[in-house]
C-alpha cells in the first residue's frame, strides 16, 4: 500500500524552471545569506576589494566560505590548487588548515602571485603556501605529492577535463576535487547557440563528464558561480 493511501497527497513544491517569481526569490534569498553570515576577516576582505577593485576573477565569498568549512571539516593537511591569481580562494583555505597543513598553489602569473605573496606573508601563512608558477598541466607532469586532501580547480577553462584526469590519481581515498565557475555566470544553462564561446561550451561539457566520473562520486551545487565537488571512490 502506498504510504499516503488514504491521505492527501503533501503537495510537492513546483518550482519553475525560468520566470520572475523564482529569480526575485533567488535573489532576496541570497541578499538575506549575505547578511547572516558575518563579515570575513579584514584581510580577506581587503584582498576581495583589492581583487574586485582591479578586475581580478576571484571566487564568490560564498565559494570561499564553502572551501574554508571543508578545509576544516577534512582537517585537509595536503591542499592543491588550480589558479591563485591574487590568492584570495587560497587565504580563505589557509586560513582552516591545521598547523601542520599545506597548500601548493600554481598559477604562472608571476605578477599576480606576488601580489598574493604580500597577502600570505600578512596573514602569518607564508610558511604554508607554496606558489609554483608554471602552466598547471607541466606542473601535473612532475608533481610529487600524492594523497592529497583537496585539490581546488580553478584555472584555464577549457583545460578543466585535463585537470580533472590528472588529479583525481593525486587524491587520497575519499579526497575531494572542487570545481569553480561550472555555472558561468548563467550562461552554462543558457540554450546552446552557435555564437557561444569556447569556455561557455567547454564547460558545460565538462560538467557532463565530471558528474560521470567513474572514480569520482560528484555533484554541483549552486554556491557562488556553481561548485562542482567530488570525493575520490576508486
Ligand atoms: C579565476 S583566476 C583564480 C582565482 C583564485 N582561485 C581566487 O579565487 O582567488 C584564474 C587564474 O588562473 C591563472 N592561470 C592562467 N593560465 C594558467 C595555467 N595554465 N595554469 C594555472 N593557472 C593559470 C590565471 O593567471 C588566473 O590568475
């Protein structure tokens, strides 16, 4: 017998797939989690302006928060990175690890990585970040460190598949990979044109391919410009 025989049925909350209603509801909904959670530290807030001021594609404050929790959750001792420009996403992990804890982070921009430098030495993590500024697909071919905790995706979209491969091997049993920007700023779940751009048509099929990672159990979530987050099963 069907658990509800004789009952009414609960009425399932239809939400629909596109309309003003929903994305005005979004939207306040997002505004009031804003202003829940307290502030950053000031650090973190500087180097956000600092990014945002200067154009920098940093990662959503939420998106770093969500790194923070699992950094800490994990008590993640052995963190990789993707893409550091300024190094806020790195601060907001460095600043959940452990004592013992470290993070490699690659991004071959050497201007950009000073700058994070100055933000890590500030912060009393210098001794805990290691920058690498090489193209992430030569560092993956000499990368040493295995049984890593995390490794944060954030660099070159259209070379995310090739990151995806190289990395699930370097994670622990139950590591976790995490992906930024698998949204796009709404345009991965636009209608397909032809007039879209590489990284728009990159991306969405790399979601694709991450959710069916044979090695991964995986999923995306609307946090920040959408998360991809997959823990290592094989
Ligand atoms: C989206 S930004 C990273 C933002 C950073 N994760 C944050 O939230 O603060 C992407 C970075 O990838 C870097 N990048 C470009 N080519 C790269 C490559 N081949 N390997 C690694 N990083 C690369 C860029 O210099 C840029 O700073």
């Amino acid at each position: 017998m069907p658990p509800y025989a004789g009952r009414r049925m609960p009425r399932i909350r239809q939400v629909p797939a596109h309309g003003g209603r929903q994305t005005s509801t979004i939207v306040r909904d997002l505004a009031y989690l804003t202003r829940l959670h307290r502030e950053p530290s000031p650090l973190l807030l500087e180097l956000e302006q600092h990014g945002l001021r200067e154009g920098i594609p940093i990662v959503d404050r939420a998106a770093g928060r969500f790194l923070s929790v699992l950094v800490h959750c994990m008590q993640a001792n052995r963190v990789l990175e993707l893409g550091t420009a300024y190094g806020y996403s790195t601060l907001w992990m460095a600043q959940a690890l452990p004592s013992a804890g470290r993070i490699w982070t690659i991004d071959p921009d050497m201007h950009r990585t000073e700058i994070a430098a100055s933000y890590f030495r500030r912060a009393g993590l210098e001794e805990r970040i290691e920058i690498i500024n090489q193209p992430a697909l030569e560092v993956l071919e000499w990368f040493p460190q295995r049984n890593l905790d995390i490794v944060f995706i954030d660099a070159i979209k259209t070379e995310y598949p090739a990151y995806l491969d190289a990395v699930v091997p370097l994670l622990k049993r139950s590591g976790l990979v995490v992906v930024d920007n698998l949204l796009w700023g709404g345009r991965a779940a636009a209608s397909p044109r032809s007039s879209d751009d590489a990284d728009t048509v990159a991306l969405r099929a790399f979601s694709r391919t991450f959710l069916n990672y044979p090695d991964l159990d995986a999923t995306i979530v609307p946090i920040g410009d959408g998360i991809g987050i997959g823990a290592r099963v094989n």
